[in-house]
C-alpha cells in the first residue's frame, strides 16, 4: 500500500491554517470475559478477594476466558470530555524506520512515550471495586503493572491528529505498534516504550532448538557384502552378518550392484543362525551370488518422550528434516519417539555426507524450503513459531515477489541450526535486492522490491510541495560499486556460509565502463554469499548481480525535505518524483528524479521525509495488454506499458523502452 488511509474530515482540518495536534495512546491490553464466580469462573475468594480479570490475578485459570479492552490515554490539556480518555500522556517521542536498501529489513521503529502516574480510585478498571471493602491504593501505572504482567507484545495504537469541537475520531491517522517495555520513572511519572511489531521476529528463532538424543547407533551400513543365496523374498547375507535373530528387523536391504541393481526392501523378520533375512515383498529380480547388497537402517529412536518436539510430516504437509551430527536426514513419519524414513536415499541430504552416528548424539530439527517461493519463504519466516501475524503481512509481499522473481528465484533450502528470524529474512532480501519494513500508517509489514517503477506517481516540486528552504541533497558515493558477484549452490548445508569454497558457483558482473578512466577509474567490487539459491538459480542469480551493478552505477542521491499535512498522502516506501534546484539537470532547470520515500517523521507542525534515487538510468516497462492504442494516442497512465521503438527515441523525443 503506497498511500495513507484518510477520511474526508481529516484531509479538510489538514487543509485548514491553524490546527491543534493531539495524541492518543489506545492501549489493548488483555481482559478476562467471565464475571468472577459465576460459571465458568470457579473461583471463590470472599468479597473483597476478588480477582482483577487479568490472566495474572486469575484465581481459576482453567476457566479463563481472553478476550481484550481498550485503555484510552489522551494528552495532557486536550478538552475530551465524557469519552473516558485519561490525560496521562506528557510526550512521544519518535524513532521512525528508516528504509535502507542494503541492510533488506529495515531497523525496528519505536516511540518512547512519557506518561503521568497518579492516584485514581480504580473504579474503571477494577470490575469489583464497588463492593471492596479497602479501596485500591498506590498510583494507576504501579497497579497496572501488578496485574498485567503479561502486556509484552499487546497492541498499541498511538492516534496522531488534531483537536476539534466536538471531538472528531475521523481527524486521527493511527498508528500501530506493540508494546516492548513499560517502567517506573521518577517525579511521578512512568515510561513506555513501543516498538514495531517486526521486533517479533528478532525473538524468534527457526527452526526451533530440539533435545532429543539417539538412544542406539546409527551406522552408515549396518552389513555390506555378496549376497549367499536368495529367494523369492528372502536373501541370506555374508557369513559376518549378525547372529542375533531379528538383528535386522525393518532395515533395508539394498542391491546395488549386479543380478538385481536397483532394488530395495524392508526386513520383516531375520534368523541369526542361518543368515536368511525374510523381507515384506517380493523381489522383482532374484538376487543370486553376483548380487552386492547393502543394509542399513530406516529409523532412529529418540529418549524418552522427546519425540513431541518434532514436527509429524502426516500432520505438517511438508518435507521434514533432521540434523545428526553433519548429516541432514529426511524423515517421513512419526510415531512417539520413533523417527522413520521411506529408504536409505533419504540420508545425506543436501550435500551432507550419511556417516556413522553414535548414541547419544542430538537430534536437531531442520526447517526446509523444497522448491518455494519466494513470497512464501518470506512469509514463513515471518510467522512461523508464533512470529509475526500473518494478518499484519501485506499483500505487498506477494504483489511485488510476482512483479519482479518469477520461478527463477524459487528457493531449496535446508536451515539445520536454530536463526534468529530477523536475519534469515535480512539475508534473503539483501540477496534479491529487497527492502522490507513495519508500516505503522497502514498497519502492515510492508515490501519494495527495487525495481523500476510502471505506475502513476505524485511529483513534489519546490514550488508545489516542498517547504521553501527545507530541501537538500546528498550524493551518497560509499554505495557505488562497479563489480557486483554471488557466489551459491552451497555444497553442504551444514558448511560454513562465509567461504567460496563452500559454494559450487559465482558469477560475476563487471561494469567496465564504471571502472574506465573517463568514468570513476576505480574497481570496488562487492561479494555476497547465499544459501537460499542453487545451480537451478543460475538466472536468476545473473539477473540479482546485473540489477545491482545497473543500479549503482552511479552513487544514489537522498533528499531530506518538510512537508505540509496537507500533502501528507503517501506512505514509507511509496514511489515519488522529486524536482528541486537542489538537484538540477545538466541545463541547471530542476530534473525530476524517480525516487522512494525512506523516512517520514510526523514533527506536529509539519513532516520530515527523506526519500533516495531509484537510479535506474533507462525507461522500463511491462508488455502491454491488448487493446492499447499507439504511442502518440496514448494517456500517460497508458505509456507506462512498453511501446517499441522505430529508431533511438519515441515519437515525441523520450527515450525508448527496456522491457522488464
């Protein structure tokens, strides 16, 4: 979403000379839906001991029921008379998030809120306070803090708008944030920090950390040799194999060479004295003595009542994976604390290595990406293990990953040790030339894929927009580069991530005339590394390293400006063009430039943006639909698709087209 929602009567009042900014802190804090002592609640305290219908004074908590309530909190000297808003608000202070285009994820935003805290007599959130025979003492904030201990991550809205009589919800832009931290202050006053609902992430690891341990070895090979003899369902092993009847019981027995190459089957049942192993089904091709078998197990047994931790590939509807040691193991079933795989081609999985496992050995569950895209690897790093929810991600993710990665860039992957989220998602958008953030306005976790632009856009201009005197431009030369390579395909999924020989492929792409001595005459090459892609993503990988030489070919430029409310219509990551003396063409006249908005602060009497180049050089376009007139009858919004071109320039002298 690239522009902010607003109602009528807002976009008025900011129209009007003299407005009066107003804050509000809507705080949505959980509350239990049952009366105390009344079914389902089976508490019984006497009057008096009542709980407060929070989970942490719960007297039954078998019985509590969440639902939630909103606390309104106004600044302080605003007239809100009869709509419950307490004047406890004293300042907000803001740190907004800054869009950075080679960090992918951009920083948590937060505002830190100073509140007064002072004595009331508790009689709006003390559902019982009535019939108290001690009425509640001490200040509102303390309180609130005994019996809401679990407030970490419950929304806050923070409501940025203007005062009028009579009061007008219609005038207020909310933003959305989630509660981080609340403390006692001095001089009665207390803190609350917010943050911005990605801070869920920088908590949450994937996969989760298991502690499972294997309770017998698993070998590699349990017996290898020349088959004996064999029957229609039977094959006796080596005279070396074990002794021990049912020794092999639901192992495979593998042929890999000569008479009967290929097959596979389970033991059903084995005879140590004779060496005759009975399978579940019948061969295709008699084994004889030429035929080489291996026999290896198809399962591993966890301790105790450790099984619970691994996900049931029944249940889950996805590949599942496992790490012993350096070996990555797909399991197809679980039952208890019993995991089992289809054959034996399901160990040594992604470029691991099947070897010996002893005893003991931990079990550590994998999170795999078999083939996905790359909207879907992004949303599930986002909100799998109780991340981020799924109702807060835009449909921007979706949108701007089918405008620019096609199945290229489909991702296989295996992550075999525990990650913060927040950096698997960073390096993946890094990577396609991504940038993703919280959008306090529209509420959403938001994405830009850097890319050229193909739709309409507003034009802020010195004379239009922009505050006169507030503008200026810096050319941010440390982001240029003139080589641009990426090395993937990694060999093995457990081998170090930061080394080239742990990657089967690079490429890279050299922008000689940049390196030239009539352009910069310098070489600064830039290297990146990644698991996410492999020789399947040539490509797209290709395609990653010329996109970014293409886009800093030359240093990107930011504009730091103010704008008036009454323009404040778009939101962080929304396409503008920018025309400022600041930034002149080669005449000295202003020369548009198509840029993204990366910063937006809300200073009350007007707005600081910044906003960075898009840098792409060339006109690009999608193909057109059908239908489209020619060129010369075209509408603007109808020249954003591609035309062709007979000679170097359009018709009316505009350069021509790179389809994209």
């Amino acid at each position: 979403m690239n522009t902010l929602p607003t109602t009528a009567a807002r976009t008025a009042a900011m129209l009007k000379q003299t407005r009066y900014p107003c804050n509000v802190l809507a705080l949505v804090v959980d509350k239990c839906a049952n009366r105390y002592g009344s079914a389902p609640c089976t508490a019984t305290a006497a009057v008096g001991n009542e709980c407060y219908n929070t989970y942490s004074t719960c007297q039954d908590k078998a019985n509590y029921v969440k639902t939630t309530q909103t606390i309104n909190i106004v600044s302080r000297g605003a007239l809100s008379l009869g709509l419950g808003l307490r004047p406890y608000l004293l300042g907000a202070v803001s740190a907004p998030a800054v869009l950075d285009f080679e960090a992918g994820l951009a920083p948590r935003s937060n505002v830190s809120i100073s509140l007064a805290d002072e004595t009331d007599n508790d009689s709006d959130q003390d559902p019982y306070w009535a019939t108290r025979p001690v009425k509640a003492s001490g200040t509102f904030w303390g309180r609130f803090l005994a019996r809401n201990k679990n407030y970490y991550g419950r929304v806050a809205l923070l409501r940025k708008g203007f005062v009028a009589t009579p009061w007008d919800w219609n005038l207020f832009l909310d933003e959305l944030y989630i509660i981080d931290s609340i403390s006692m202050e001095g001089a009665g006053t207390a803190k609350m920090l917010l943050k911005d609902p990605l801070k869920l992430v920088d908590n949450n690891t994937i996969p989760l950390p298991t502690s499972g341990a294997i309770s017998a070895d698993l070998k590699a090979i349990e017996n290898t040799g020349t088959a004996v003899a064999g029957g229609a369902s039977t094959i006796t092993l080596i005279a070396g194999a074990s002794a021990v009847d049912s020794y092999y019981n639901g192992m495979e027995v593998y042929i890999y060479a000569n008479t009967g190459a290929g097959q596979r089957r389970v033991v059903a049942s084995y005879v140590g004295a004779t060496r005759v192993a009975t399978l579940t089904a019948a061969w295709s091709v008699v084994p004889d003595t030429t035929s080489a078998y291996q026999v290896a197990a198809l399962n591993v047994t966890l301790d105790t009542g450790k099984g619970a931790q691994y996900t049931n590939p029944a249940t889950s509807g996805k590949a599942e994976y496992i790490r012993i040691g350096s070996e990555i193991i797909r399991y197809t079933a679980k039952a208890g604390d019993v995991l089992s795989w289809t054959d034996t081609t399901y160990r040594a999985q992604f470029g691991t290595t099947k070897a010996d496992q002893s005893s003991a050995s931990t079990v550590q569950l994998c999170r795999a990406f078999i083939n996905q895209s790359v909207a879907n690897v992004l949303t599930a790093l986002l909100t799998e293990n109780k991340g981020v929810p799924s109702t807060y991600l835009s449909t921007t993710i979706a949108s701007e990953c089918a405008s620019w990665y096609g199945s290229t860039f489909n991702i296989t992957a295996c992550l075999s040790a525990p990650e913060k989220a927040s950096g698997l998602i960073t390096e993946i958008l890094k990577q396609i030339g991504a940038v993703m953030w919280w959008s306090a306005q529209t509420q959403k976790v938001e994405m830009k894929a850097i890319m050229p632009n193909n739709s309409a856009y507003p034009s802020w201009t010195d004379t239009t927009t922009i505050i006169q005197g507030s503008m200026s431009v810096k050319n941010i030369d440390s982001l240029r580069i003139t080589e641009a390579a990426i090395s993937y395909a990694q060999r093995d999924a457990t081998s170090n991530m930061t080394e080239p020989r742990s990657f089967l492929r690079t490429d890279v792409i050299v922008n000689l005339n940049a390196e030239s001595t009539n352009e910069f005459g310098d070489i600064r090459p830039q290297l990146a590394y990644s698991r996410w892609f492999g020789v399947a993503n040539s490509t797209a990988m290709v395609a990653c390293a010329t996109r970014k030489i293409n886009r800093l070919y030359n240093p990107p430029k930011v504009f730091a400006f103010k704008i008036d409310h009454k323009d404040y219509t778009e939101a962080l990551g929304a396409t503008v063009g920018i025309s400022s003396y600041k930034s002149a063409g080669v005449t000295g006249a202003p020369k548009e430039e198509l840029c993204f908005i990366i910063k937006i602060d809300d200073a009350k009497t007007h707005v600081d943006i910044q906003a960075r180049s898009a840098n792409f050089g060339s006109r690009y376009a999608y193909i057109a639909p059908n239908g489209q007139p020619d060129y010369g009858a075209a509408s603007a919004a109808q020249r954003n698709y591609a035309y062709l071109s007979n000679g170097g320039v359009m018709s009316d002298g505009s350069p021509p087209y790179l389809i994209i």
